[in-house]
C-alpha cells in the first residue's frame, strides 16, 4: 500500500508506510521541517528528508532554490534556525563541520578542497597524514599513505598509473573520484555530492555518475545535489524538489518519471499557469507544456501500487 499526501506549501509527497517510521528503519539523517533565516530573509523553509544507507537522495533546485543552505545545515557549517535535524533518530545542532565529519557526514564541494600542484596521495590525506616515529620527531610515512591511497581508490574502482603526478593533471571526473573515494576511506556513512557533474562534460560526468552509485553500493548514504534531472534520474532512489527556499516536492523512484521530474525541476507549473498567454505569443509552442493540474496529478492520483 503507498500512500501520498501534500506536505507544507502544497509538496508533493509519496512515501510507504514502511519507509516513514523514523529512525528503526535504518535512517541516518532526517530533517523535519527544517528551516534557515538570515535576519529577515528565508533561505528555507519546512524541508524534509530522510537519508538511508545504500541509497541516494537527489535535491534538485534552480539557483537560489536553498541548495546550498540545505547543504551548509547538514555538513554543519550553519545551524537550522527552524525544524528538527537529526542523527541516527538524535536531534543535533552542529556547531562546525568537524562535528559533522565526527557523525560521519562528509561533503565534496565543486571546488573539491584539492591542491592542485600535489602528488594524488599527498591530495588522498590532506589535512589528515599518517606519521611514523617517536614524537617529537615524528615525519610523514609517506610508504604507507602512498599504498593505502592506491588501494582504497582501486577499491571504488579508480586505477591510476602514477600516484605521484599533480592531481590538477587529472580530469575534473577523476578528481571528484578521488573526493570521492577520500570521504570513503575516512569514515563517511552520509556522502554529499555538491553538483559533482555541472562542471564536467558528457563522458566526465558518466564517469562521476559511476563512482556515485559505487559509494552507494558500499552501503553510503549518498546526498546528491544537481541541477540536472536525466543526471539525478541515473542514479537517484529518491528525488526533492526545492524551490525559492521550500520543497515542492518528494517522491521515490518508483512514483516519478523523468519526464515529471524534469517539469519539476523546469518550472513545467509555472509555465502551465502562464499557457494561455505564451499562446499568445507568436513562435511559442504551448503544446508540449503540462496543463495546471498535470503535474499534481502525475504524483498524487493512483493511491495504491
């Protein structure tokens, strides 16, 4: 039996019963009606979503939909100012990013955090180096960082010829594998993704998308943040919505096509309320754009599968 109902400012919502228990079925971060204020301003408002080992939860958002809020609440560099955030069924308030690494929440930026004249190992333990020696004398073992690094990306499936060569020699695809694969090895449980592909081109972000679903495969929850719907719908097991700050809509895999996702995520509701004048419009095509009650119905109007 799947259920659906319409959550704050009208979001789409479907879920199953066994999935919306909370923290016994396996969720390891939950928000509940979060939400971010910035003095007067609201960045988000009333978000929920639920993050599970071994899946991938896409967010989807235009700029200045709050996807860069969501991520900062969750990674820990901003505290939510509404809701609930919670870990392993604990309510938190993160205070820095360090506190997040510690719950295992780690995050990949689009810049990745990477410098780009060193050797890919020394990349792999940035901030985090294995030593050797009594203190206070003790010096980089750089043996042992130089094989660990090459196992643990063989592990997620990434063979390179020199560790020594200059990460920034790499592809923007291998060097969000190597970000990847980082997070990994130190620990993550919950991977987020900050639009790994908008900079990458077809064959790089096909290469990105394969790593993605390798950390899921490793029992990763994995948060990834796109702009690009046939990108999310690869990979994704579950997708939300977010525009102007609040969520417009969540729905599993099995209960969204791309088609709807991709209206979603391009506006296809404020283009079906403006239909009647864009056919005013001399050279717009109104036929393909969704009528005003297509989309709520896509999602909302079979209640058992």
């Amino acid at each position: 039996m799947t259920t659906e109902e319409t959550g704050p400012h009208g979001a789409i919502i479907a879920d199953t019963p066994d999935t919306a228990a909370g923290g016994e079925d396996g969720v390891i971060v939950e928000l509940r009606g979060a939400g971010k204020s910035y003095g007067n301003i609201r960045a988000l408002h009333g978000v929920d979503l639920k993050v599970r080992p071994g899946q991938v939860s896409c967010v989807l958002g235009d700029n200045g939909a709050g996807k860069s809020t969501l991520i900062k609440i969750i990674s820990g560099l901003h505290r939510h100012t509404e809701g609930d955030f919670l870990v392993d069924d604990t309510p938190v308030r993160f205070s820095t990013p360090r506190e997040a690494l510690d719950k295992g929440i780690a995050t990949v930026y689009q810049d990745l955090a990477v410098v780009p004249l060193m050797p890919v190992w020394r990349n792999f333990f940035l901030g985090s180096e294995m030593t050797k020696g009594p203190w206070p004398i003790r010096r980089l073992d750089i043996e042992r960082m130089k094989k660990t690094a090459d196992h643990e990306l063989r592990e997620m499936g990434i063979v390179l010829d020199d560790l020594e060569q200059p990460i920034g020699t790499l592809s923007g695809g291998q060097r969000q594998c190597v970000a990847i694969a980082r997070a990994v090895y130190f620990g993550a449980r919950v991977l987020i993704l900050d639009e790994p592909t908008a900079a990458l081109g077809v064959k790089q972000s096909g290469v990105v998308l394969k790593y993605v679903a390798a950390a899921r495969d490793r029992g990763l929850g994995v948060i990834f943040i796109t702009h690009n719907p046939h990108h999310a719908y690869m990979v994704g097991d579950h997708f939300s919505v977010l525009r102007l700050g609040t969520m417009e809509l969540s729905a599993p895999r099995d209960r969204i096509t791309l088609e709807e996702l991709t209206n979603h995520m391009a506006g296809g509701a404020e283009l079906a309320a403006l239909k009647h004048e864009l056919s005013q419009v001399r050279g717009v095509d109104t036929e393909a754009l969704p009528e005003e009650g297509d989309l709520t119905a896509a999602t909302t109007g079979e209640g058992t599968s």
